[in-house]
C-alpha cells in the first residue's frame, strides 16, 4: 500500500497525478487499467484543484493507494464539502449542438471505475475509487 | 470548391487533457479565425480526458457558427472508446 501526501496542492496537478501514476500499484497494472485510473485520477485531482480550496488556502491532498484483487484509490482532502457525485450526468444521446460543455469528468469515472464512493467525515472530503482488473 | 471545404491540418502531441488543452484550444481558435476549417490529426494521441473532449466540441461550435468544418483523422482505439462512452463519436466527420 501507498501513502502521499501532498502540500500544497495548489498548481501541484501535474505533479500530483504524476506520483500517483507512479506508484508501484498502479505501474503494474496493464495498460488498459492504466489508461482509466488515468482518466479517473486526472478528473479527481482536478476537481480538488478547482473546488476544494478557497484562492488562499493552499490545501492538502492525502492519497491512499491498495491493491489486492482490485485497485482501490482514496482521495482525503480537508477542504470545502464538496461531493462530485451529485452532478447530474450529461444525456449522451443528445446532439452537438444540444450538448454542453460540462458533467462529462465524472460520467467518464463512473463508466470506468467499478465503483465510486462518498463520504464527508471528520472535515474531510473522501472519495473512494475501485477497478477491479480485467 | 468553396472556401469551407478547405482543411488545415493539425496535429495533436500524444495527449490531450487538463495540461495542454489551453494550447490546442488556442491553436484550433487560430485556425478558425484564418477562415479555415481543420482537421485535426489524432494518430500520436491516445489519451482523452473530459478537457480534451470539451475542446473538441467547443472547436466544433465555433467551426459550424462560422460555416467551417472540423474533420477527425487517425483516431486510437483508446480515444475511440471514450468518444463512443460519451457520445462524442457521432459529432464528427472522419477522414
């Protein structure tokens, strides 16, 4: 299991989901599970960046890595409640013109994540990320 | 031929995300505001967030209120399979 700590978060994206890209967890995967925790980790740390801090505070960001029969990510961060499950999903049947620009970063982590959970506790924001390998 | 049918090609790095989607919007925005359309070369790219699809479609916005195209080329399966997860795939003219 992996621990990382990050402080600040703020400008850190790059850094941030380089190292948990890194981890020995999620380096011996295969590439196809690889290329969604990527897709699912840049959507996270994003969000983090975006909406967990206010302008000043540059914030932390714990990520717990654990692989056993199925990849599970915990992201901790002690910033503003914000639960990104509640977006409402986009209507993927729609046209162009219709669609707009937005809800898409966490449709995509349902769809390629086995399992995704929420919690505010202790003043933490904790989402919970599974994929279980194929 | 009339001046929309014509395509200036350009050419993505290996990803398009949260780190250079600001570039590529700038770069297509460019393209647009020449008066062409373009066709945008994916065949290094296999890897799409949900940034790099919105760029996608804010270029295709733009191109259609213009009167212009944005063509696809070269798509990987890996692009392939989240454009067809969120619907993207039927925005756009392939080459």
């Amino acid at each position: 299991m992996s621990t990382l700590h990050f402080q600040p978060v703020k400008g850190q994206a790059r850094e941030i989901l380089d190292a948990i890209l890194q981890s020995p967890e999620v380096t011996s995967c295969n590439m196809k599970t690889i290329l969604a925790l990527r897709l699912a980790c840049e959507e996270i740390v994003m969000n983090v960046m975006t909406y967990a801090y206010l302008p000043h505070d540059d914030g932390w960001l714990d990520v717990h890595i654990l692989k056993t029969d199925r990849i599970t990510i915990r992201f901790e961060d002690g910033g503003l409640p914000f639960n990104p499950l509640e977006q409402k999903n986009p209507d993927t049947g729609m046209s162009w013109k219709e669609r707009c620009i937005g809800g898409l970063g966490i449709f995509i982590l349902r769809r390629k994540m086995d399992d995704v959970r929420y919690a505010y506790e202790n003043n933490r924001n904790i989402l919970t990320i599974e994929k279980a390998f194929t | 031929m009339d001046k929309a049918q014509s395509l200036e090609t350009y050419k993505l790095d290996k990803a398009l995300d949260s780190f250079n989607y600001q570039q590529v919007q700038d770069d297509i925005m460019g393209i647009l505001e020449r008066g062409s359309g373009v066709m945008i070369d994916m065949s290094a790219c296999n890897y799409i967030s949900s940034t790099g699809l919105r760029v996608l479609l804010c270029s295709k916005k733009v191109a259609a209120a213009k009167g212009l195209k944005i063509c696809l080329s070269g798509i990987s399966d890996e692009v392939k399979d989240i454009m067809n997860v969120t619907g993207f795939i039927n925005f756009f003219d392939y080459a």
